[in-house]
C-alpha cells in the first residue's frame, strides 16, 4: 500500500509532457559581477571556530575551519548541516559548489555522501543525507555508497529530485523511485580539486561536473520542465551511517543570470507556485542499466512497430494453423460417406 501511494504521490507531482531535445546549457564563467554574496560561502569564512557565522547557521557535527567546513568527519554516526540564512528571490540563478569527500574506507567501505539543497525548509535534521524527508524544493545527492545491493549503476552517483513534501526519499533503493536523472562520477578521494554546478533558469535544470581535473564542465544532469518557487534557502547536508567519510564545503558560490522572461511572468507570484516537474517520463519508470544511466520507460515508435509487427505475425499464424486444422477435420469427415 505504501510503494503504491508513493506512486500516486510521483505521478500526481508529475505533468505529464514532452519537448525538444535540449542543446547544452552555457555555465557562467563565475563572473564575480554577478555574484551574489549574501547567497555565497567562502573563504576567509567569517567566524570561522566559533559557534556563529554572519549569513549562515550549522547544525550537528559541522565543524568550520579556516581551509573548509566540514559536515561530517570520518566517523561513523555523523550527520552535519550547514545553510544560508537568507531566502533567495533569484528567477534564474547558478550554484558553484567547491567539495571534498574523502576518508580512509576503501572501495565501499565508505558513506554515505553529501546533499545540495534549495528548500522550503532549513536546519532541519533527518534521514536523508543529514536532513529531512517530504521536502519542498530541490535536492541534488552525491551519493557514495549502493545501498541497493541489485542494482548496476556504478557509484558514485549524482542525482536529482524534486518534491512538494509529497515524496519520501528511499535510501533502500538510492532515491531511485524519485529520481529525476542522474549520472556516475568519480568525486571520492580525488588529489585534485571538485566542482559541481546547478544551473536553474527558465524552468530547466542543469547539473554539471569538473572533478577530472581538466578545468573543464562535464554535463550530468539537464532536465526542462522545472518549476521552482522564489524564496527559499540554500544548504548543504551529510551524513554518514556504519560506514563513513569526511565530506567538506570549501565553497558555495551563487551567481544571478541575467535572463529575459516572458511578459506573462511578471503577473506570476513565484512564492507561491508549488516544486513541479514536468517531463516524458516519471522516476518510476526507472530501470537501471549498467552505465548508471535509465532506460526510457515510455514506448518509443521503434517499439511500437515491434509490437505491432509481433501482433500481426501471431494472427498470421494463427490462422495458418486454424486453416491446417480445419482442412485435416474436413478430410477426416469425408471418409464417412
């Protein structure tokens, strides 16, 4: 009864829709113009030691140091927040986060990653990477270790979700009822630096990578159809089970994007719409492959004429079959008169 109104609660939070296919977003330079800082963490961070931060609050086992902040040491049974106090207005914003996950565990002895978030809600612990479940928002996980033990995807893993505090995010299978897209990188224990950028603009969502040390953005995730309310906060959330890491914050930094919009948004309070998606597919019709990627759930017309040309050979030989049969009766009964 739950998985089934769990998905209820998916397709009721998903518009059905379909669009072009998207042509790779443009990241920002990180043109300091444009940067917004009362929406941005850096260092010298301010306050750094001491039990307050100007702009930002952290929970739990956050420690802020001069060189990062920690959410979690590499230490079993740890969680960690840290989040911006002030709500964002941005229509059209980009995210450069600057992290480090790292520990001793070797390969899947680790866990069990980071969350970046844009939610309703903030400071809130819980189980979800430190924070809570049946958010309101948008979360992008990082995660590290394959807690379902069939599946194929290859961790780490990135991936989104978007909730109206309707979903529940289902650490047995990685998120993957509802999850929105996602890919495989190598973000754990690298002796290089590792970025990660969300882009929201015009309801399409981009998530991009440079953790190969090529100074360069690698697309992970690019979806249309997102639409996200104004007002909400920035954060960044671990946490760590009987296996663990350290997972730093070395920078959060917000850019504004300077976009034209549609004279109809202007009439629009963006307060008050509710996190929605809309898109070809829902998250459960998810079905792992093994380059970490989903195969679409949704008939495509190459599959509609299998069916098809299937259906039409069946009733071929069904009626061959038919016609053999009633052949050898007529025979049998002639041998009566």
């Amino acid at each position: 009864m739950a998985a089934g109104a769990q998905l209820v609660a998916v397709a009721l939070l998903l518009l059905a829709g379909a669009g072009p296919r998207l042509a790779p977003a443009e990241l920002t330079d990180g043109n300091s113009e444009h940067l917004k800082r009362e929406h941005s963490l850096m260092k010298p961070y301010q306050g750094a030691g001491s039990a307050a931060m100007p702009l930002w609050d952290f929970q739990g086992s956050t420690m802020v140091t001069s060189q990062y902040v920690r959410l979690t040491p590499d230490e079993r049974s740890r969680e960690g927040s840290i989040w911006n106090r002030v709500p964002c207005f941005l229509k059209d914003w980009e995210l450069h986060v600057h992290f480090k996950i790292h520990g001793a565990g070797k390969k899947n002895l680790h866990g069990d990653g980071l969350a970046l978030w844009y939610t309703q809600e903030r400071l809130v612990p819980g189980p979800v990477f430190g924070s809570r479940d049946n958010f309101h928002g948008l979360a992008i996980f990082l995660d590290t270790y394959p807690n379902d033990e069939a599946t194929e995807r290859v961790f780490p893993y990135i991936s989104a979700m978007v909730n109206n505090g309707s979903l529940t995010y289902d650490h047995s299978k990685d998120g993957r009822w509802t999850e929105l897209a996602g890919c495989t990188a190598e973000i754990r224990n690298q002796n290089h630096d590792t970025f990660l950028a969300v882009r929201y603009s015009r309801g399409r969502l981009t998530v991009m990578t440079d953790v190969e040390d090529k100074n360069e953005w690698k697309n992970c995730i690019d979806i249309a159809g997102v639409q996200l309310p104004t007002g909400y906060f920035f954060g960044a959330s671990a946490g760590t089970g009987d296996l663990s890491d350290n997972h730093d914050i070395i920078s959060m930094k917000l850019f504004q994007l300077m976009v034209e919009h549609p004279l109809e948004d202007d009439t629009v309070d963006w307060t008050k719409i509710e996190p929605s998606v809309s898109l070809l597919k829902s998250p459960k019709d998810n079905v792992d492959d093994p380059t970490g990627n989903f195969r679409s759930g949704p008939l495509t017309g190459w599959k509609v004429f299998l069916l098809l040309l299937c259906a039409l050979l069946g009733i071929i030989v069904c009626a061959v079959v038919g016609a053999v049969v009633f052949q050898k009766r007529q025979e049998r009964n002639k041998r009566f008169y």
